[in-house]
C-alpha cells in the first residue's frame, strides 16, 4: 500500500510542476503541515485561504515529491448537483469542483491545461478511508477492499499528474 511520508513546506515548493519558480515560493503552504495525517493521506491538497480559486496537491510519484497548482473557475450552478470526484469516486452535492492545471512546460506557457473534478476540499483519502463523511449516499456500495479503493485513488491521480506533465 502506497505510503506518504510527511513533505516540508520546502519539499512541497520545490515539488510543484506547473508553475513558476516565483509563484511556487510565493503561494500559500499550510502551517500545520506536521500536525497533517499523513499516514492515511495518497496526497496532500488544501485550498488557497486567500485566493478561493485556487488549490494545491502534492503527491509522491515513484518516491519523489510532485505538486500541482489547480485553478478552480467559481462554481456554476449545475455544480451544485451531485456529481462524483474523479480521483476516489465520492459522490457530493455540490461538493466536487472542476479543477484545472496548467500543463507543465511550453504546453503550459502556451496555455494548454488539463481538467479534473475532484472533492472541492482535496480530502479524497480521507473520504475514502471513511474518515470523513460526504454524507448519505455518498459512496457506492463497492465489493472492493480499502486497499483497492486507495489503490484506484492514487491510479487515477497520477493518470492526472502524467496528463500535466505530458
Ligand atoms: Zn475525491
């Protein structure tokens, strides 16, 4: 079972992929990083307190540190339905948003970027560990063990992270 182990806020800003140099000293890393869960944590997203557009994810990829910055265009009212989290299957109402990465490199300079819905609060291994709750119906009654459903969660964030860094 892939395990995460705790990144520093400089680990964190050296990680990102996406971004300038600049932008990835500047932009807001959480205090608390070691008060965080890592243990039960694939990945580790927060969003920007001060830009509500804006969200990160860092992740480790074959044993190195990868961080994404995500745009969040602001919510349209269909968001507000039930919609699924492309990473770990959640379902919420309202609770999933769109987010969007600059591809890394030229592509991105060119302003090519790629889309996912993920949980608007990046806690994706926290709901599918069942350590928070996206309310009634929230996940599919699966035949999947945890290990599979973590497993299938970080497949599909690092097809994510190999779109970015195509
Ligand atoms: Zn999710």
């Amino acid at each position: 079972m892939p395990l995460m182990k705790p990144l520093t806020e400089q680990e964190i800003r050296a990680a990102f992929v996406n971004c300038t140099k600049g932008e990835a000293k500047r932009l807001s890393v959480p205090r608390d990083l070691a008060e965080r869960p890592w243990c039960d944590l694939d990945f580790f997203g927060w969003r920007d307190p001060q830009a509500p557009d804006r969200a990160y994810l860092a992740a480790e990829l074959d044993g190195r540190p990868v961080a994404l910055a995500l745009r969040c265009p602001s919510a349209a009212s269909w968001q507000m339905r039930r919609s699924m989290c492309s990473m770990c299957l959640t379902t919420h109402t309202g609770g999933v948003s769109l987010m969007v990465a600059a591809k890394a490199g030229k592509a991105g300079q060119q302003g090519n970027s790629v889309g996912a819905y993920i949980c608007s609060d990046l806690a994706c291994p926290l709901y599918v560990r069942g350590r928070k709750d996206a309310g009634v119906g929230a996940r599919l009654h699966e035949s999947l063990t945890l290990e599979e459903k973590i497993q299938r969660t970080v497949v599909n964030l690092a097809r994510f992270i190999a779109k970015v860094t195509a």
